[in-house]
C-alpha cells in the first residue's frame, strides 16, 4: 500500500520540491509529513526536504496572521452560524489558556509550534497569536522560530530512526 501511495505522489505533474512546499502548506500534515516525503519518496538529502518543509509551512502564517481576524468579522455579516462558532472556540480557547500563555507568552507559542504532533504547528500556532492578541510583527518571527525547531526535530527523528531512504 505504502509503495502505491509513494509511486502515485512520484507520478504527479508536479517538480517534487513543489509537492514538499504544498504538503507542508496543509494544516494538521505540515512539515511532519512534508520532510518524511521529501526524504522517503522523492530521495532529498535532510537538508534540501527541510528547507523545503519550512519553506512551505511558513506560507500560510502571514496569511492567518493578516486575514483571519477580517474573516472572523466577515463572517458576521454572511455566515453568521460561522461566526458565532469562531467567537464561541476564541472566547473558550482565551479563557481556559489565557493565564499559561501570558506567563510564557513568546516562549509558549515558540514551543506550542515546535512540538511536531498534530494540532500543534505553524497553522494552529498562528489561530493561538490571533486569539491572544499577539502582533503580527511578533508573531512571524516566533512562529518561524518554532517551525525551524520543528523541522529540526522530524529531521533529527527520521535520521536516527534510519526511516530516511538515501
């Protein structure tokens, strides 16, 4: 099965850093998925499937960072049900985590981005800086440094499981 998903990737249109960058743009999969591709279907080297990883998974922060807020507020107007359910999951994720996040609050969402397991990452850490009011000009770098860490780990866990093909 495993080969049949891996010779269905290889057969896409697509140049293989190009498949990388798009795996690791998708929430939940990110780089946790992107770097093992890069190393285990299309053959990268750790380096090159990293840089790719993080490239990818960084596309989509300044994007959540400038325009879920206007979406938030967008969705008043339009998808009211929507909205209601976006203020409802802001106002509960604020007031169960608002207390931990401010003590640590750069450390927190460096770290809430460099831990690679699911639900945690560059798309969730950039809906928890919207939620807590963290700026965008502070949040970019810190996500960024969080996703570097992350790439560092996957990489470093691949290589010393020898689940990397060379």
């Amino acid at each position: 099965m495993r080969e049949s998903i891996a010779d269905w990737i290889r057969d896409l249109p697509l140049p293989e850093p190009v498949l990388v960058v798009l795996l690791a743009m998708t929430p939940i999969i990110e780089l946790r998925g992107a770097i093992p591709l890069g190393r285990g279907v299309f053959n990268m080297s750790p380096v090159t499937a990293y840089v790719w990883s993080v490239i990818g998974n960084m596309i989509p922060v300044p994007i959540i960072l400038w325009l879920f807020p206007g979406f938030v507020a967008w969705a008043e107007d339009h998808w009211p049900w929507i909205h209601r359910l976006m203020v409802r999951l802001q106002d509960r994720t604020h007031t169960r985590h608002s207390s931990r996040f401010e003590k640590l609050r750069d450390f927190a969402l460096i770290t809430f981005v460099a831990i690679p397991l699911p639900v945690t990452g560059a798309w969730s850490g950039s809906l928890a800086a919207v939620v807590f009011g963290v700026s965008k000009r502070r949040a970019l770098p810190l996500i960024f440094v969080g996703v570097l860490i992350a790439g560092i780990v996957v990489t470093l866990f691949l290589e010393a499981l020898g689940l990397a093909v060379e």
